[in-house]
C-alpha cells in the first residue's frame, strides 16, 4: 500500500484514523479500507481537505451507504460531535461491477440501497477487523469474481497510481502491452477519469507529500524529479487543483 497519508494535506488535522489491507478474498476489489473516528466537543468542527486519489470510494457512515466516483479536484470534510465511517478505496474491477457508468459519477456520488452492508458494518463496530471482515464479505459477494477487463483495469490503475516512472499514456500503454486508445477507453470504462487524470493526480499527490514533509527540498528540484516541466508547471497545476501555490501549501503546514 502506499503511505497511508498520501492524498491527505494536513496530516495533523486527522481524527483517529486507521487503514487497513483487505482479506485476501477481496484483494482485487479493495485497494485497502480506511477508518476515521472523531469525537469534538459541542461546537468544534474539524475541517479535512483530501487530494484523493483517483478512485472511487464506498463508504458507510451513520444510515447511509454512499458510492462517491473519483475526483478531479480537492475536497473539504466537515467532522463534528462524535460518528465514525468505514469506507473501501475500490480497484477499478469493483467499480465496474457497482457502476454502470463509472464516468457519471465523477466528482460526485451516490446513495446505494445496502441495508445488510450497513447493519452489518454497524453491528461490527468499533471492532475495525470485524468491520472489514463483513464489508470485504459484501464485496465478493456483489462484485466478485473480476471478468478480465476488470483484472487489466487493475493492473492499469496500479501502474498509474503508484509507479513513479510513469509519466505517459505512452509509457502505461507499452507496460500493459495495449494501445494507448485502449488504455483510454479502458480507463474510462472502470474508473471515469482518463489516463493522464490519473497520472496527474498520482503526481500531485507526490509533490504535495514531499512539499509538506521536506520543508529544505527546493520546489524547483521537487518539479524536476517528479516530471514536471518546470517549478511554474508545479505551481500552475497546485492552483488549479488545491487553489493555492506550493510556496503557499508549504506555508500553511
């Protein structure tokens, strides 16, 4: 798994939080399941911008179970008194499986009629192990076993997601040995982003990370090793997506 506070920018900010591997039975559904807890005394509110990563979320919390599509932009949460989720990163072969049209739920979501996943997760509670147990149970049942197209999709959103020296349509597309067109419409299918989106967002995430937690490191010397084609390019894409530059970001941490 890659570091559990990849894609959060105020690591500080967090309530208890706990990210847990799935079952090996739900291992090509679930990239791994995350566990806020927060208990704010009246009047507190805890507010968490996430750079999340480009991939869809299903997330139980109080009555309700919510499928959220990936994001192209940050995101706010807003805690307050006392409530707990346990939400599951989906991998692209579940995604498909839970969702027709993977790209209509892109920077939003929807409510999933799931009584016996929500009762169950909530009957598990505060045990996370149990929690997990039930919901990865859910899963295999709904989305299991992946169809083929759902396994490359995987590969795919592995490759892109966590391999650095991808930095390409291209380079994706050469790796998984399929064309570029195919890696598009692929992603598009199983995830709603495209490719580059989903490059970009890997990126960004890096480049926050390394801005936050090597405040000596040269913004310029961040760009270059992260394939940006120079630090304006870093700056541009950090205002576009977070509404701030990295001087700014580094500033605020």
């Amino acid at each position: 798994m890659t570091d559990p506070t990849r894609g959060v920018l105020y690591p500080d900010r967090l309530p208890r939080f706990t990210r847990l591997a799935p079952p090996v039975a739900a291992s090509d559904l679930v990239a791994w399941f995350w566990i806020p807890r927060w208990d704010l005394p009246d009047g507190v509110e805890s507010r968490q911008p996430v750079l999340g990563f480009p991939a869809a979320n299903l997330v139980v919390e109080g009555p309700d179970v919510t499928l959220w599509g990936a994001t192209t932009r940050a995101s706010e949460r807003v805690l307050r008194g006392s409530g707990w989720a346990v939400g599951a990163l989906l991998r692209p072969a579940a995604f498909a499986r839970l969702s027709g049209a993977p790209s209509d739920l892109v920077d939003t979501s929807v409510v999933v009629e799931a009584p016996e996943l929500r009762d169950a997760v909530g009957g598990a509670m505060p045990d996370d192990g149990a929690a997990v147990d039930v919901f990865a149970a859910w899963l295999v049942r709904r989305a299991a076993p992946p169809t083929p197209e759902g396994r490359l999709a995987n590969e795919m959103a592995e490759l892109l997601l966590t391999d650095a020296s991808i930095l390409r349509v291209e380079d994706a597309a050469e790796r998984l040995r399929v064309s570029v067109r195919t890696l598009q419409r692929l992603a598009h299918r199983t995830v709603g982003l495209s490719p580059v989106a989903m490059i970009r967002r890997r990126r960004l995430q890096e480049a926050a990370q390394r801005v936050r937690d090597e405040p000596e490191a040269s913004l310029a010397d961040i760009a270059a090793d992260l394939g940006y084609a120079d630090q304006a390019h870093l700056a541009n894409d950090f205002r576009a997506v977070l509404g701030m530059t990295a001087s700014e970001y580094r500033a605020a941490t």
